[in-house]
C-alpha cells in the first residue's frame, strides 16, 4: 500500500487547490490538494506537514482528518491510498508555489471546484462541499 497525505486549506468558505505540472506521472495537468507520499517511518501528519512546507511554504497547526480515498482498480495504482485532512490554521501567512510539482494555485468555492476542467479527484467535490458551510 502507497500512503499519501493530502491536505485541504479552508479559508472564508473557498478551499486551496493547486495544478499539477505536466511532468507528474500521476494526474498531469490536473488541479489536485496539496499534499504526497508519506516517506517511510514517517506518520501521515508528519508527511501533511513537510508536504505543506515543501510545496507551497505553509505549516499546517490546526487540522483533523475527514476522510480516506482509494485509486478506482483500472488507474494503474489501485494500491494508493490518500488520507485527506482539513487544514483550518497555518502558520506561513498566504501560500506560495515552491519547487516544480504545480504550475498554478487558486482559492476556490466548493461549487466552482464540482465545475472546474481537470479536477484530479471527483470525489474532491462532495468533500469540500461538507467541510465549507459558507
């Protein structure tokens, strides 16, 4: 089993995505959470964290997990697992794209995230929409 951390920046009723670079192997050009793999001996939180750091220079404080996806069989990595946590406190001020891995980055509602062209994930959408009651 692969683990990834992925965490969703909740703001003022909009939630944080990011685009993935054309170079990714998995879900290019799509706009994903911010997050990745966990390394090995290391907790899922502790792999939130450094990912949130590494990728857009913010360190989650106040989070808590909401909820566990799967790779559908036929995606090539059905053994990946992603633990998605709710980031409502950061530390960092406003996020910054760092490193090659997105290409863009945007603040979004949960109703214009369900429309977006390319969502990584459709699963996102039903998630943002319980978590944001704006």
């Amino acid at each position: 089993m692969t683990d990834f951390a992925r965490a969703i920046f909740v703001r003022d009723g909009h939630v944080l995505l990011v685009k993935r670079a054309p170079h990714k192997a998995w879900y290019p050009n799509r706009w994903d959470l911010v997050g990745g793999h966990v390394e090995p001996g290391e907790s899922v939180e502790a792999a939130l964290i450094r990912e949130a750091q590494e990728e857009v220079g913010l360190t989650p404080v106040r989070f808590h997990w909401v909820a566990e996806l799967s790779e559908p069989p036929e995606s090539g990595n059905p053994h990946a697992r992603y633990h998605v946590y709710s980031v409502t406190e950061w530390d960092g001020g406003e996020p910054t794209l760092l490193g090659d891995e997105h290409t863009a980055m945007r603040w979004v509602t949960p109703a214009e995230a369900s429309t977006l062209e390319g969502i990584a994930r459709p699963e996102y959408s039903q998630v943002f929409r319980e978590l944001v009651t704006v």
